[in-house]
C-alpha cells in the first residue's frame, strides 16, 4: 500500500499529466481555429478576384465594367439622345426657362440627384418637351482637391467640346467611386470617356489641354460664392417670371423641380 507521500506524489502527477492534455488540447483548437480563419479569409478573397475579373460589376475605383458597364451606357444614352447639347448647356437654346445646376463630379448628393432624384424625370419631360435647358457650373464641395477637381470638370468640359459634357457627367456620377479614396485618375476618367458611343478620344485629349476651360471653372466657381452657393447640387430656376431654388432639402424630387418650373414659366 502507497504511502500517503507517495499517495501526493501520483495526485500531483496525475494533475499535471491533466493539465498538460488540456494545454495540448488548447493549442489544437487553437490551430484550428487559424486554419479555418485563414480558410475563410482565402475564400472571400477569391470570391473578390473572381467578381472582378469576371466584369460583372464594378471596380474598386467604381469604374464599372462588363454588362453593368454596358447596362449604364444605355441608360445614359436613352435619357440624353435627341436632346440637343451644348458645351455644358442640355436642351433647346430657346426653352423659355433655365435650371442652373451648380455641381461637382464626386459629389454623392449629386449622384443621388440623377440616380433617386428629380434629374433623370424633368430631362425627360421638361428639357425634351423644349421648356427648361440645364446649364451646369463647376462648384467644388466633395472633391476636396483643388488640382483634381479642376483635371475632372476640364474633363468633362473637355467632352462637351463634341457635345457629349452630359455623357460624361452622368457616367460619372452613375460610376462614382467611394468618397474620399482618390478614384479620380487619368485611367478612370480616360475609361468613362471610352463608353461614350462615337465618341473621339483623340480629340478629348487634345481638348483637356485647353486654358479656356481650365478658366471657365475658376469663373463658375467665382459666380457661385457671389451667389452664395455653399453645397452641391445647388439648382437655381430661372423664366420670365423670375428665379427660385427647387425644394428644401438636397436631393430635389421631380414635384420640386415641376413646382419650381410652374413658379417662373
């Protein structure tokens, strides 16, 4: 019979033979847990990969490819064909009232105004029917980069050279990448500039260059502080019955917008 030391003796061993499996044990679960992370991450990434490479949506610069590109393209075609375009101007030069639209191409607001708001209706009724032309002035809110904002409305401008600044501008705002990530590079300006059906790049380019457009930004954004403009989208509607600004809130509804136009026709 053990003695009672020795009887301490096989308790302690036996303890730490316990204690030693569970710390095996721990360290199992806890390779496994790695193991399966690590798993999970590899399969999201791929899944990423693969959404990307597949064209299927957009990029992480929101430059969209593939059939949502195509899908965007339509949209923009089918909302600005048969409307007549000058410069930054979209309508007949002769509809009796004018919306002034104060923008800039990174504002998400701006973007809500075309996609949720009352934009892609009154182009559809009002500038269609001939009764309202958009004039459209550079003012920077969003962008938050003097130097790029300028690169991005010269851009655009640029477009309105072959009267397509309204192409431009609503695959932009449809494509807008992320707030604050400086998507805005010559490659995605370059890749909306490539979805505009007919459209003559060499021309664009050489069209960017000119000091002219670069200055009619500084002048719109001189004229929309003098106004006291203080975010985008500002829009200002103007007729022979004088001018008022559509809604209260920032992203105008088409009832705004007919309201507005009812008020100064």
């Amino acid at each position: 019979m053990a003695s009672r030391k020795e009887q301490k003796e096989q308790a302690r061993a036996r303890r730490e033979a316990e204690e030693q499996a569970r710390a095996v044990h721990e360290r199992r679960q806890r390779r496994l847990r790695m193991v399966i992370g690590s798993v999970l991450v590899a399969v999201a990434i791929i899944a990423v990969l693969i959404a990307v490479s597949s064209g299927g949506g957009a990029s992480v610069s929101g430059l969209q490819k593939g059939k949502t590109s195509a899908k965007t393209t339509a949209a923009v075609q089918n909302l600005l064909t048969g409307i007549p375009q000058s410069g930054a101007t979209l309508g007949s030069s002769s509809a009796p009232v004018t919306m002034t639209y104060y923008g800039d191409l990174q504002c998400p607001i701006c973007r809500d105004f075309t996609l949720s708001g009352g934009f892609a209706p009154l182009v559809a009724n009002e500038v269609r029917a001939g009764k309202v032309k958009i004039v459209y002035k550079a003012f920077e809110t969003a962008t938050k980069d003097p130097n790029v904002f300028k690169v991005q409305q010269v851009a655009a401008l640029a477009a309105g050279q072959q009267q397509r600044f309204w192409n431009f501008t609503e695959l932009f705002y449809r494509e807008q990448g992320p707030e604050g990530t400086g998507y805005v590079s010559q490659s995605y300006l370059s890749g909306l500039a490539k979805q505009i059906p007919g459209f003559d790049l060499t021309k664009w380019q050489t069209d960017r260059s000119s000091s002219s457009l670069a200055t009619s930004i500084t002048t719109d954004e001189q004229a929309g502080t003098k106004l006291g403009v203080q975010g985008t989208p500002t829009l200002i509607m103007t007729g022979p019955k004088g001018s008022t600004v559509p809604g209260n809130g920032s992203v105008p509804a088409y009832s705004d917008l007919q309201a507005a136009y009812k008020k100064v026709a």
